[in-house]
C-alpha cells in the first residue's frame, strides 16, 4: 500500500507549485503587451475614464501591491471576477461551467490514446520486425508527427465538408437543449434518458476525441511495443512458457501489467500535453471549453480568468501525477513510494 | 553560485575539516541562501534604478518586479516540479537508456538556487519602489 507519508508529501508539494505558477503567471501578464483598463474603456475612451477603470480595478497601485493582494485571493480561492469574457462574474462560476467540457475532451481523448495504444503497441511488439510492426510504427510516428492545428483542420474537411458524415463543431445539434447537471454531455444525456441527444453529442465529440487520442495512441503504442519487448524477454516469461501456459495468456497475465508501468508514467507526464492539446482541439472544433476560455481571455487582457484558468491547469496536471504515482504501488507492489 | 543543499553524502571532497558534511550543516546552507538573496537584492535594486531612466518611477519599479516574480516563478515552479517528478523523470531516462546527466538532486539545488535569487530580486524591486515613493 502506499504510504499516507507519500501521498501527504505530494499534496504538500501543490503549494509552492501554485505558489509558483500563480506568480509566473502574474510576471507574464504583467509584462505582456495590452492594458485591461483600455480594453474595457474602449480605444476611444478619454484618459481620464481610463485611468479612473485603471484605479477601480486596482491596477494604478504598486504591483507589488496587486502581488500581494493577487496572493491573498488565490490563497481564499477567491479569483475575482471577469474583466471582460462575462464581465463582473465571478471566475470561479465561468470555470466551474466551462471546466467539465475540457475534462470530457481530455479524459475522452486519453481513453481513445488507450483503447487504440495499447493493443497496437502489444500487437507490434509480440510481432515484433515483421510488416504488422512496421505498419504500427510508421502509424505511431506519424501520429506524434502530426500536429493537431494541421490534423483537426484535415479531418474536418474529410469527414465534414467532403463525405458530410460528422459535424464540423460544437458538441451536440442546435436542436436540442441540455439544462447541465454534470457538465459533462455525454453523462448529460444519459441521465436525462435523451437518446437521439445523445447520439447527437457522440458525433460532434468523434472528431476532437480523434484529433486528441492520434497523439496519445501514438506515444502509448511506441511506449508499449518498446516495455513489452523487454518484458517479453524475462526470464519468468519464458519460465511461464516452459510450464504449458499459452502465449497469450503468458502475455496477457505476466507481461501486460509489467510493461504497463513505463506507460503509466507517460501517461501522467503527457496529461500536460493533452490539456495543451485540448486548448488547440477547442479552437478548431469551436468548443466552448476551458481552452478557448483561456485563449480569449489572453486575447482580451481578462488577468482574473487567465491567472485562475492557468492554476487550474496546474493543479490538474499535479494531481493526475499523484495518481500515475500511486498506480504504481498497485501495477507492482515492489515499488516502494 | 555555491549549491545550496543535497551534495551526495559520499562526497568526501565535500567534507569540512571537522569531518561533517557541508551539505549537511544548516548554518552553511542559510549563509549560502542568504548570499544569494542579497546578490538578488542587489540586482532588483539596479535594474530598478536603470530602467527609472527610462520609464516613470512606477513603471521602472513596477517592470523590476514583474522580472523578478518572472525568475521567482519560475524557479520554484521547476523546483517542485523537480521534487515530485524529478525521480519519475530519472526512472525514465535510465528506461528510455538515454544518455542524460541530469538529475533529480542536480535539479533541485539549480532551481532553489534561482528562487532564492528571484525573491532577493522582489525584494530588491519593493524596496526601491518604497524608497522612489511609489
């Protein structure tokens, strides 16, 4: 089992990263180009009604002074509220809105990375320099090859514009409306028992969870073939083959859950990337989540929403950490946390 | 910079002649820290003072402290970001057979190194502004 020490210690170590990120965050908003007092004035707005948004927003103090009192807010969990994207809501109700959708695209994309990753990954090691591995890999490399501002645009016009099978965005039809209870439109339209929306939601969702899960299935798959092939090559592999058990079996029981744990690893270090991925997928696929939130924000000078999106991310990227390290212990008892 | 903590306990180079690890002594690694917060000091007060000639005094001070928050962040984001991953990344490297010298100690006095500067350097920064009556 994993140590209570561990798992403390990890939690422990949220702290300086939000510190962290919180104040990085803060140094590049503020010596990036753009003012959020002109922004919400207007370009043609007088000096004097500028500078009069400037003071009521705190931003004619010392930025030490917005530093500190930026510090104390995040510390209550208290983001402000939106300069401009839904000017005086509070952050932390445009997150709470705008966070489930992201989390479907980013958890839906890792399943699909998965469900595709491992079983070419096993498939390409088991087969191992024949024309089934080389195809494998030509497609894994390909697939991490490929950027997703290039492959969502393409596969857009393949199946939306050419072959018109799926929709080219949003994440259910304008016919039908969803009162939120999740967040989450998959799990939505099951609990409201709306089938047809539900179907509706399924294609919209394809093509973004595609776009995401090419990348992750292809770094999984390579991931896989090469921790297969070692685990392949054990002795207790070939002691369980010398004792009568069949070659999938021996694969599936003993080599699976080893190979697993350097995949598990790259799993947790790419959430990272999936978020960012998840940022650009929203953008092409016009989804109105936690991503194109983010770019808008950046876009308009909303620091409140920027700063809070951004230690959402962090926090997120963290603790799906804490439990890629914590399935370690369960995947192989001998790692000691 | 001297390093400021972590050197490998069985590095007999870097014993002190009463025989204790250097590394281990916390009186040295507060005096290693301090010096590296007065160097940021020193840096967030010039940089401060340069760009005064450039900009209003708000706008010097504000701009040094944006920089020093800049290095600040950044050094104590990587620095757990080193803590909690940093044998994760290890454990890779030595999988992946990659032929890297870095490591988890290494990253970790580097970055501590760079947070202590970055809070000199805010300090630095405030007390200019305090001092230019900002």
């Amino acid at each position: 089992m994993v140590s209570k020490r561990f798992v403390a210690k990890r939690l422990l170590l949220l702290v300086p990263v939000l510190f962290g990120v919180s104040t990085l965050v803060f140094a590049i908003l503020h010596l990036s180009p753009g003012d959020p007092a002109v922004a919400i004035a207007g370009q043609r707005a007088s000096q004097a009604f500028i500078e009069q948004v400037r003071s009521d927003l705190g931003l004619a103090d010392p930025l030490w002074q917005q530093y500190v009192r930026f510090l104390g807010d995040v510390v209550t969990f208290d983001f402000g509220q939106s300069y401009q994207i839904q000017r005086g809501t509070p952050v932390s109700s445009i997150l709470a809105q705008r966070l489930p959708i992201t989390i479907e695209l980013a958890v839906l994309g890792q399943i699909a990375g998965l469900v595709f990753g491992l079983p070419l990954g096993i498939l390409s090691a088991v087969k191992q320099d024949t024309v089934t591995d080389h195809l494998t890999r030509i497609g894994a490399l390909s697939g991490i090859s490929i950027p997703i501002y290039w492959s969502g645009p393409l596969l857009i016009l393949l199946f939306a514009q050419f072959l018109g099978l799926l929709p080219t965005s949003g994440r259910i039809g304008s016919e039908y409306f969803l009162e939120p209870i999740t967040g989450l439109i998959l799990v939505d339209t099951l609990l409201t028992w709306e089938f047809d929306a539900f179907v509706s939601a399924a294609t919209h969702l394809l093509l973004p969870v595609v776009v995401l899960g090419i990348y992750q299935m292809a770094l999984i798959s390579r991931m896989m073939r090469s921790s297969m092939i070692e685990v392949l090559r054990q002795d207790y592999m070939r002691t369980a083959r010398a004792k009568g058990q069949g070659a999938k079996i021996t694969v599936m029981k003993h080599g699976l859950r080893n190979a697993f744990i350097p995949v598990i690893t790259i799993v947790g270090i790419q959430f990272g990337t999936l978020l960012g991925g998840a940022v650009l997928t929203e953008t092409v696929f016009e989804i109105n989540g936690i991503g194109t939130l983010l770019v808008d924000a950046i876009n308009r000078s909303d620091y409140p929403v920027v700063q809070a999106t951004v230690l959402v991310f962090a926090v997120l990227y963290t603790l799906v950490n804490l439990v890629v390290d914590l399935t370690y212990s369960v995947l192989d008892p001998r790692i000691e946390q | 910079m001297r390093p400021l903590t972590d050197r490998p306990a069985g590095d007999s180079a870097a014993r002190s002649s009463t025989g204790r690890d250097p590394a281990r002594d916390p009186g040295r690694s507060v005096r290693a820290a301090a010096r590296i917060v007065l160097a940021g000091i020193a840096v967030g007060v010039v940089v401060s003072l340069a760009l005064v000639s450039i900009d209003t005094p708000k706008g010097a001070t504000d701009t040094a402290f944006a920089l020093g928050a800049l290095v600040f962040g950044f050094g104590l984001t990587t620095w757990a970001g080193a803590v909690g991953l940093g044998e994760t990344i290890e454990r890779m490297h030595e999988y992946a057979d990659t032929t890297s010298r870095w490591t988890e100690a290494g990253a970790r006095r580097a970055f501590a190194t760079l947070t202590w500067f970055g809070s000199g350097w805010l300090f630095g920064a405030v007390g200019t502004a305090i001092a230019l009556g900002v």
